[in-house]
C-alpha cells in the first residue's frame, strides 16, 4: 500500500468563495487529519488571528499539538497615488498550514519556502 | 524612583483624575519567553509600586491575561498617559506538552499547563481583536524576528491600525541583535531594551507616551 502524505492545493477562486469560519473549519478539519494545505492565496490579519484562537481550543494531549504555517510576505497594492492617500490593500500570498508534529519549515525568502514534511 | 519622579507621578494621576483623561489598554504581546511578564512588572513597579506576575525560564509561565489599572506614565517633556496594561500569554500556533517535560514537571502538570497555556492563547487573541487600544511588542533580540508567527501578529495589529512598539529585549545578552529588528519592522518604533537590568526603559516610557496619547 502507498504510504505518505496527502496535500491539498485550494485555489483562490474556492477560498473567495467561502466565509472565514468555513475557511478556517476547512484548515484545521485537514490538518487534523494528517493532510498539508496549501492556500493559493492567504488569509486576512483577522482570519490567521481567529485560526489562531480556533487551534488553541482543538489542541488534545498526544493527539493535536497545534499548526505550523507559513506563508510569502504580503504585497502592497494600488497605484501610487492610491498609496498616496492610504488607499491601498494588502494582498495575501501562497499560505503552507500542516500538524505542528508533521511539517517544519527549513527556509523562507520572498521568493520560496522550503519545508521538510514527515508521516505520522 | 527617586522622590521628585514619585510627586511628578502622583501630580500627573492628579491632574489625569481631574480632566478625565481617556485610559487606554495596552497588550503586551509578544512570543513565549520574550520577556512581557518581566517588562509588566518592571512598568508596575516603577509606576505604581507592585508587580503583575510571575515568570520562570520555563515557557507559557503567563497562561491568563493579567491586568494592573490605572498607570500613569510621564514622559520628561510633561506629557502623561494613564493606561492598564495587560500581560498576555505568549502567542504561538503549536503547544505540545511534553516541551514542559524537559523542565522536570511530571506528565499530568505538563498537560495541565499546555492546556492552560491554550486557554491563555485563545483569550489572548480574543483580546487583541476586542479591547486592546495599543501593544508593545515583545521580541528577544537573540532570536530570528523572520519567525512567522512574528509575522503574523504584526500584521493583525497593523490591520486594527493599532498604535505598536516593538520592545527588543535582553540587549544585555552577548548574541543580542537588536538591529535585525529593526530591519525586520522597519515602519514601526523600535526600542532595544533590557528589561532585567531596566536598560533604556526611560526610553521605551517615552516612546509610550508619544505612541498611546
């Protein structure tokens, strides 16, 4: 039987599609089971800060040590004279969550992640 | 303190009362072992004369958010915040209890504190996206700032358009780079303390007082 670890690529266009709580019940449902989840395109400041939240509450003894994530710097957005007057955005970039037991991150620049993954 | 900074401070708390300045709650936020419990007290002590909290070498030693009221802060060119400061649980994305193993807790107090370190967290966050009106951002200037959840919360403060410092701490420790901070967050204040020997707190105080009025 083929062992190993199951990875799920979610394209922006899904993740558009979905309110934060379902987002982050998608993440955390995955992760627990085992699965790496690569985001297309990142979540908002206030969505990592209630992922955040909604991890702690599902972290079990032996079971559930929490997520490791990691994620390409933002980008600011807009035209000069949009940045000019502060009405610019932020946008989000490629976002890596796995177990916190499973996935470690070696390296990151702006440009890649290196991460090592390991099976249960 | 000496004598004339204890009037000053108590004419300011008198003269805060009087106007009814606004209070502002003030988030020390930071990861695990940076030090906020330290610079809580060090901010209590020298404002109000008691401590907030305990802290050991043993990570999630803060596992509640802990508040000390009325603060009042004066900066040498007269001016004067009064704020609460919060001690909170250092932020993380991952708690296994068997790290407090190493510490020599046995099994059960090792469970008992990661799942109180993850209530701590969780309201640490609740916190910070409900009643918090500034943050000192803790960092220990021996670490990589690049970590992600530094990242992260930087930009969770940012989002709220949170007034932020950044502390970076234990600058007394020979492997301190407190430079790299400052080039990881260029767009914000950056202060390099030491809050075990109360180096360059005046400054951080000053820097308070300008950020939070």
């Amino acid at each position: 039987m083929l062992q190993g670890v199951q990875i799920d690529l979610i394209s922006q266009e899904s993740l558009e599609n979905m309110t934060s709580m379902e987002k982050i019940h998608l993440i955390l449902d995955k992760v627990r089971q085992g699965t790496i989840v690569i985001l297309e395109k990142g979540l908002e400041p206030d969505e990592q800060s209630k992922l955040i939240e909604m991890t702690m509450k599902e972290i079990l003894p032996d079971d559930f040590n929490g997520i490791e994530m990691e994620t390409y710097p933002s980008r600011e957005e807009g035209s000069f004279l949009s940045r000019l007057i502060g009405r610019h955005s932020t946008s989000t970039r490629l976002t890596v969550i796995g177990p916190a037991n499973q996935l470690k991150m070696i390296k990151k620049d702006k440009d890649q992640i290196s991460a090592w993954i390991s099976t249960r | 303190m000496d004598i004339f900074v204890q009037t000053k401070n108590r004419f300011s708390r008198f003269l805060s009362a009087f106007f009814k300045k606004k209070r502002s709650r003030i988030g020390i936020y930071g990861p695990p072992n940076a030090g906020k419990t330290t610079l809580a007290n060090r901010i209590a002590r020298d404002w109000a004369g008691d401590a907030v909290g305990a802290v050991s070498e043993i990570p999630h030693e803060t596992r509640r958010a802990l508040r000390k009221q009325d603060l009042c802060i004066s900066g040498a060119n007269g001016h004067s915040i009064t704020i609460d400061i919060v001690d909170t649980p250092g932020v993380t994305t991952k708690i296994d209890y068997k790290e407090f193993l190493e510490y020599g807790l046995d099994k059960e107090e090792a469970i008992t504190r990661a799942r109180e370190a993850t209530e701590g967290v969780a309201e640490a966050m609740h916190w910070l996206r409900e009643d918090i009106d500034g943050v000192v951002y803790m960092l220990d200037s021996t670490s990589d700032p690049f970590q992600q959840v530094n990242i992260m919360m930087i930009g969770i403060i940012e989002s709220r358009k949170l007034p932020v410092i950044i502390a970076a701490n234990k600058i007394d420790l020979p492997d301190a780079a407190p430079q790299k901070i400052r080039s990881a967050f260029p767009q914000h204040p950056v202060v390099p303390i030491s809050c075990l020997e109360g180096k360059n707190i005046e400054e951080l105080y000053e820097q308070m007082v300008h950020s939070f009025r």
